[in-house]
C-alpha cells in the first residue's frame, strides 16, 4: 500500500512539475524580449505567429514566422530581413528550445544550418 502511494505521489510530482515548466515558457507569446549581440541591445517581439528581431534601434529587422511545437519549443522561418550581411536567406529555419525560465529570464538553444549554441533573452517590463 505505501509503495503505491509513493508510486502515486512521483507520477503526481513528475506531471506537476512538467506542467510548471510549461507554464513558464508561455510567457514569450506576445511579449517583448531583448538579448545582447555585440555588447548593443536586440529587441525581439513575439506576436501571434511572428517574430521579428530589431537591431539598431530597429533600422534593421529580421522577420520570421513561427511554428511552435510546444510552449518551450518552435521554429522560426525566416521571411526578409534588412540586416547588412545577415548569413541566411528566406525559408532558412532555426529551431529553438527553452532549457529554462528564471523569473524574467529565458533561456535556450538554439541551431539552423549546422551551427547550435546557447543564448538568454530577458522579457521588457510592461
């Protein structure tokens, strides 16, 4: 009988526990986020199913639709960017996955092309 309720009580928690995160990963829909790229501000909006990152002060952009697989999961398709020298091309697709959200901060992996690494955004206050 105790063996069942702890076998109970693990199953509750695992589930619990992956709900949370989840929850957590919601908190990039429609939300503004910024990240740094050569010690200057990228301002990066989620909005429905698109994405755009903002640089200089947003005289360049990046548009990207977004396929989410989960709350902590989605690829961006690239659709135009005006970046001076931006290394892809239309329909170019990044995959990314949050590894964890701390208060404001998300974290994540990110790959397209054969190249992967690890970032961190910050949500705008409202």
């Amino acid at each position: 009988m105790i063996f069942l309720r702890i076998i109970s009580i693990t199953i509750f928690l695992c589930f619990f526990s992956s709900v949370a995160f989840s929850q957590e990963c919601s908190i990039l829909k429609n939300s503004f986020f910024t990240y740094k790229k050569d010690s200057k501000d990228v301002l990066i909006e989620f909005k429905g199913n698109q994405y755009i990152e903002y640089h200089q002060k947003k005289k360049y952009y990046i548009k990207s639709k977004i396929e989410w697989i989960s709350d902590c999961e989605y690829y961006l398709e690239i659709q135009e960017s005006t970046l001076p020298n931006f290394p892809f091309k239309k329909g170019s697709k990044l995959h990314t996955i949050i590894t964890k959200v701390k208060r404001r901060k998300v974290y994540y992996t990110s790959s397209i092309a054969g190249r992967t690494w690890e970032g961190k955004m910050t949500k705008k206050k409202n």
